[in-house]
C-alpha cells in the first residue's frame, strides 16, 4: 500500500496479494536494472567504463553463488534465479560444469570482465567452500584495486571522492575477513594476502588485524583509527552481531557526502550503493511486518537521509 505511492509503485501494481518479501525484493531491484540500464545507455566514456566497474563485485558475488551451490548439488536454474541481475553475463549458466579454478577461468570466465582478476586465483585444487571463499575475496581485492587505479587516473574530485569510498569497502572487507577467519585453519599469512593494497589499514593496520584471534583483538587495532573508532564504540565488548550495520550506517554517511560536491562520477557509486540499502531496507521490514515482528522493524534499518 505505502508503496504505490513511491516510483516502485508501477513494478507492484500487477502482483498479486498478498504480496511476499521475495516478490517487493525482485521488483525494486528491478527497477534499479532498469534506472541503471538507462544511465548506461546515455554513458560515454569514461563514464561508461565507471559504470561497468560497479558491477563488477555483482558479477563475482553470482560467480560464487552458482559454484557454491552446485557444490552441494543444487539446480542450476534455481540458482540462477537467485543470481543478482546487474552481476549477469552470457556464459553464468556453464560454470557449473568447472571442477576446479583452472576450468573455471578456461571454460567460462575467460571471456567475462572478471579474467584479470583471476590470475592469483588460478589453482588445480578442487572448489570446496574454503577455496571458494577464499576464491572470493581473492576476486574482491583484485576488483577494488583495480577500481582505486581506474578512479585514480580519472583524477580531480573524481579520485578524491571515490579513493574515500573505495578505502572504506576496502577496510570493511579487511575486517570481515579477520573476524570470519578467527578460528578455521586460515593461516596469518593467507589472510594478509587476501586484505587490499590501499585504504586507512593499509599497511600497519593489516600487519595488526593478521595476527588477531578474537573480536576484542580485532577492537583493539581498529580503535587506533578515529573513523573506526566511533564505529566499534557503538558495539558492547565480544560483540560482532551489530557490526555490519554499524558499517552500513557510517558507509551511507560517507555515499550521502558524495552529492555534497559537483562534476565527479562519485555521484553515480553513490546512487546505486544507496538504492541496494533502501532494498535492503525495504526487505528487512517487509519480513518484520510478515512474521509480525514490528517491534523489531528498526533493529536492522539503516536510515539514509
């Protein structure tokens, strides 16, 4: 109902009621193709290249959703129906035929935009789920690397508004990535490889984060840094839970800025991050209100303006 008054209204008005979480996700995304398709029609270059860049981490998340599950046998079709749409390219479909890294970049990726970044990637062990996780977040920082330089050489505000951005998804990840590794076999070395070249950390604050083995480990290196500071200071000791949206929260800080300057590409990172938050948003409430938890609505939204 609140929706048929906003621009989402014209995806929703042929559903039928009532209307599951599943169904308002697939067609606000929808619309964000759409909007994003149309920008990229109207692109020239470099925007065009910019453009491309933001799906990119898209396209690796879909990579990884189909290898993931057609390790543990799932269809094929039913995951393709979960992949996200602005990460889709022709060949998707076929990766469920590699057995290892090396097919997997010599049968289907090879031809995608993802091929650079396959290089320190490329082994003959089988996919099992740690070398696929490690597979992505291998591909993630060789992504924003390569994004950080591109940004880079288009210079001015461009550069300046996105090595922020950038640097902070960068340091996001950093983190994530030493609190998920706390107790599997990750060695300290694996794990600094997986961590970007660039960003707040870089390089002292990785060489700390490498050697934490609990979360209050991992509080204590990043209360060194003022941003992060006040981000962990929101959080109670051993604490992990509300960290991600404490991180959603300052990154949406940091996306809103960005419209704060004029003549930079930033503008269009900004837009599309903020529209994946308001649907992340809108899935959040919309399970609350199904499973009549609305008590719990404001538990997980992040509010944007």
């Amino acid at each position: 109902m609140h929706l048929s008054a906003t621009e989402y209204g014209p995806y929703l008005q042929n559903e039928p009621s009532p209307l599951h979480t599943t169904t308002i996700v697939e067609k606000c995304t929808l619309k964000l193709v759409d909007e994003y398709k149309h920008m990229l029609c109207q692109a020239t270059e470099p925007l065009s290249t910019f453009l491309e860049y933001i799906t990119y981490g898209h396209m690796i998340d879909n990579v990884v959703l189909i290898v993931t599950g057609t390790l543990h046998e799932r269809d094929v079709q039913e995951l393709l129906e979960k992949c996200h749409p602005l990460g889709m390219f022709d060949s998707i479909a076929t990766l469920a035929v590699a057995q290892n890294m090396r097919e997997l970049y010599r049968l289907v990726l090879v031809d995608t935009p993802l091929a650079p970044y396959f290089s320190e990637c490329i082994t003959s062990e089988d996919l099992d789920d740690m070398n696929i996780e490690i597979m992505r977040n291998t591909l993630y920082k060789a992504y924003l690397e390569d994004f950080y330089k591109f940004c880079q050489k288009l210079g001015g505000a461009t550069a300046e508004i996105m090595s922020d951005l950038l640097a902070f998804e960068a340091d996001r990840r950093a983190v994530n990535i030493t609190i998920n590794s706390i107790g599997t076999e990750l060695t300290r070395d694996d794990r600094r490889k997986l961590y970007s070249n660039f960003g707040l950390l870089y390089s002292y604050g990785h060489e700390e984060l490498a050697v934490c083995e609990d979360i209050d480990q991992v509080r204590a290196a990043m209360e060194k840094y003022p941003p992060y500071q006040s981000i962990f200071s929101k959080l109670s000791y051993g604490e992990s839970q509300m960290l991600d949206k404490a991180f959603y929260e300052e990154e949406v800080k940091r996306l809103s800025l960005a419209f704060e300057q004029q003549f930079h590409y930033g503008v269009f990172f900004a837009y599309m991050r903020l529209r994946e938050q308001e649907i992340r948003n809108l899935m959040w409430i919309s399970e609350c209100v199904a499973q009549n938890q609305k008590s719990r609505v404001h538990d997980s939204v992040v509010f944007i303006f």
